[in-house]
C-alpha cells in the first residue's frame, strides 16, 4: 500500500491527539484505524503517558492490533501531573489546566523532531488532528507551519448550542436562576426553537456562579476556534443532524461530518474499534449469551459521570421494581464520595454488575433491549447505530441537549432528565422493554441503525466527506 505513495513529493504523515479522556480517545482511534487503511498515509497516535500506559495495560488484545499496522505507530507525551496523581473526574479540570500550561513544550518539541526523519525513520509530520478541547496544540500546530484540522467529538446540534452561548447571555436567557421554570423555550438560538428548553442547556447554566459563566465562554470560546483551524471534523453526518449542519458549514465552511465514526470505521475495516482505560470485564458478554433475546436493559453512565447516592438508589430501586433482567455498568468510582451496598444475592438470575463492559459488543448483543445512558456522545452513537432504544438520564454539558434530541427529534428513546426517582425510572424502563411503546420505540431505532449504515457505506453522505478528507489529507503532504 504504502510503494503507492513513493512518487509522492512527501508522505502523508498524520499526528492525531485526543483528550486523555475515554470517550475522546474511543472516537479519535476509530478515524485513526480506518484512516491507517489509506493508502499514502501514516498514522501517529498521540495519548499522554498515563493514557498509553493503561491502555497497553486494559486493552492489550485492541493495542495489540494497531502494532500489526505497519504505518500506525502510538506515541506519548507527559501531562505534566506527578505519576500518583489520579486522573478521575474529580481532577479533570487540574489535567486540563496541566496540559496547557505544560504540555505544550513536549507537543511543540515532538513536532520538531519529526521535522526530520525520526528516531522510528518516520518522514516529518505534514498535518495534525487535534481534539478540538485543546485548541492551544492546533495553534503550537500552525505556528510551526503545520497545517492542523480540529476535531470534535460532540453532535452538531450540542457545538451549535456552545457557538451561541454569548448570544444567549446578551439575549438575557442565559444564564437563568437554579429556580427558574425549566420548561421556558430558549428563542436566541436559531433553528433549535420550538424544542430546545432551559432544561436542554448544561446544567451549569442553572443558577451559573462567576466560575460557571467562565466555563460556559470557555465552551464557546473553543468551539469558535475552529474558525483558525484548516478544517472541523464531527462525529455526526447530514442524515442526523442537517439543518444544524448547515449552519455550522456557514460558519466553518470546510466541515468534515463523517459520523457516527463507530459505524464508518466498522464499514471501511470490517471490524469495530476501542480502547479502554479501564480493565473489560466480558463475562458480561457469556451472561447476556445465556438470556433470552431483548430481555435485559443494559445500563451505563460512561468514563466520567457520578452519580449521588440517592440517585443510584433510585435507578436500582426502579431497575429491580421493573422486573426487568439489568446488566449495570457500575466503576469503582461512579457512586461518589459513598460506597452503596444492595442485596445482589437474592436478584442474581436476572442482575449482573460489572465494572466496565466491552459496550458496543454488549449494545449489539440479541439479548439487548433497551440502554439506559448519560447520553454521552459516544454512548449515544453506539446505541443508534446498534439500534436499540434509550432512556437517558443526562449528567453534564452537551448531554441535556442530546437526551432532548433523542426524545423529542430523533424519537428513538426518551429523555427522563431531572426525574432521577424509582417511580420514573420502572415506568420508563416498562415503557422501553414492553407493549406499544417500545415496539414503536424498536420499529424506530432499527430505522436509525439503518440509515446510519447507509450513511457510512458505499457512496453515503459520511463515506463521501470521509473520502474528501483523506484527499486533503494526501494533498496537505504534496
Ligand atoms: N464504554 C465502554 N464500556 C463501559 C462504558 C463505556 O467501553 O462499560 C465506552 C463507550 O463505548 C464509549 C465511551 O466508553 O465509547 C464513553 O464515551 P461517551 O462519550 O459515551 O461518554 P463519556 O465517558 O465521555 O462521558
């Protein structure tokens, strides 16, 4: 593959670098995969040290996969917190500041050693990838001369509603008092009214303190960012989100949607892309093999969402009351400040917890009947493209909007935000798994999944956008 790029003047020679966050890490690896599949094209995958340690330590059979690619190579800088540090949702706001403040001498330094043939034999670095959280490595990037594409890991809907935050404030909707009427339609976001609410913004905006109004410019801020960016591509494609899409093509005219990555990596390579942080437990994957088909909602909150300990009392109270079987993804750390005990002995046939789940293995699972998510975006995806409908029970920023979206535009779950009890969650749970509404939820998700695939394949929407971006790809090395 890779002669065919021999009378190329240089070789293509991508750095691709995401949040050292779960979710970002699963999507950017995903484009990494299937852009390792072109030819004339080298990939380099930039974690920081404590991501490529775990990952190389909790994914060892997916890492090794990526080593048998010979133009596919991981790479790794520090992130500028000591060894000890934990790196959990509690102390991602100190990562993050670690990684402007410190690690952008390393990035800087690794692009310049690759400025010539690298210690590996590797031609130089002709264009980056970077999460778009962390514009401050695209612009170490470009004041190197290096041409840098932003890439976000939210829909468009979600990057739309953070584009209009300042529009928001100046309208006065934003921000609101905590006890304001959640259910005032926002009118200052074009193309979102008639179904976006106070509700549907992050919650932040509830009561914003000084710190939260300095978050939610944050937000801003960054998405607009890719205004100095070569490119923007989304995780999303026309077929879910095209009248948002063609505002942000307004804005940001060289726009890649060639989502849901998930389905586009598994349609070029044949086969599905993840990498975890943390250790898999797929004893969850021979207990679904022993339950009947649609049976068993399965239940997650992704990488970094907490709950309160009420709140998971309420979701197993309602889970056990539905009768239902559940597979719960429950991590050391989901439950916080609190360590919750529950009688599992008596309910063991039709409950099980695991730690961490191979998700889009479990998603796809016969035995799948309905997912109870944060709507992180990923999750989101990877439930759509499996075809199994939701209940969503949002945890922070974009992931109000998008549990609206579910519900109320794309109709394949339903949004139970702010209604964290056991009453809600049992009659939501019934209303996903059995009866009318879940066969009209079903009928529509397995529409979703096939639309999604359609998008993803042969000459889609998604195909052709990912197609027109590994040519500039190629031609930003001639
Ligand atoms: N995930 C997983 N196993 C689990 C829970 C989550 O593999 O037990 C993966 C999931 O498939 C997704 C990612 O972790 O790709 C979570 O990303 P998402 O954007 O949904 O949420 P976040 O963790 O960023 O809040």
């Amino acid at each position: 593959m890779e002669s065919a790029n021999n009378n190329l003047k240089q070789e293509a020679h991508v750095l691709i670098f995401p949040s050292p966050v779960q979710g970002h890490i699963n999507t950017m690896l995903r484009l990494a995969y299937a852009l390792s599949f072109s030819s004339g094209v080298r990939i380099s995958f930039l974690n920081t040290d404590h991501n490529h340690r775990l990952l190389s330590f909790s994914s060892p059979s997916q890492y090794s996969r990526f080593s048998l690619r010979s133009n596919f190579r991981f790479l790794s800088i520090p992130d500028g917190l000591p060894d000890d540090k934990p790196r959990s949702t509690l102390y991602l706001t100190e990562l993050f500041d670690s990684l402007k403040t410190r690690s952008v001498d390393s990035f800087r330094a690794l692009l310049l050693a690759g400025g010539n043939r690298d210690t590996d034999g590797w031609p130089p670095v002709t264009c980056v990838i970077v999460d778009g959280q962390m514009p401050y490595f695209m612009d170490a990037a470009q004041e190197l001369g290096i041409p840098a594409i932003l890439f976000r890991t939210i829909n468009a809907y979600s990057l739309w509603v953070y584009l209009q935050i300042p529009q928001m404030m100046e309208a006065d909707e934003l921000p609101f008092p905590a006890d304001a009427d959640l259910d005032v339609p926002i009118k200052s976001v074009p193309a979102m009214e008639g179904f976006l609410r106070r509700r549907d913004l992050p919650k932040m905006c509830r009561g914003a303190t000084k710190a939260d109004n300095e978050k939610l410019q944050l937000l801003a801020s960054n998405s607009a960012s890719a205004t100095r960016s070569k490119g923007l591509i989304l995780d999303t494609s026309n077929s879910l989100e095209a009248p948002i899409l063609s505002k942000i093509r307004s804005l940001f005219p060289n726009t890649y949607a060639i989502g849901p990555i998930n389905a586009l990596v598994e349609s070029i390579t044949s086969s599905s892309v993840s990498a975890n942080l943390f250790a898999e437990d797929r004893s969850a994957l021979s207990w679904l093999d022993s339950q009947p088909d649609r049976s068993v909602v399965y239940v997650s909150f992704g990488s970094i969402a907490l709950l309160m300990e009420e709140e998971f009392m309420e979701f197993w109270n309602g889970l056990v009351n539905s009768g239902h079987r559940f597979l719960w993804v429950v991590r050391p750390d989901l439950v916080a400040n609190a360590t919750v005990t529950v009688k599992l002995a008596e309910l063991e046939e039709r409950v099980r917890i695991v730690a961490w789940a191979p998700q889009e293995e479990v998603l796809r699972h016969r035995s799948v009947g309905c997912f109870i998510t944060h709507c992180g975006w990923n999750s989101t995806v990877e439930g759509m493209a499996a075809g199994v409908p939701m209940v969503c029970f949002p945890w922070l920023w974009e992931q109000f909007v998008i549990s609206r979206l579910v519900g109320e535009v794309w109709k394949v779950g339903l949004d139970m935000k702010d209604m964290c009890r056991r009453d809600v969650v049992e009659s939501m749970v019934r209303a996903a798994m059995e009866g009318e509404k879940a066969e009209e939820l079903r009928q529509v998700a397995a529409e979703m999944a096939v639309e999604i695939g359609r998008s993803v394949g042969e000459g889609g929407d998604s195909r052709l956008d990912y197609e027109r971006l590994v040519r500039d790809i190629l031609s930003l090395s001639l």
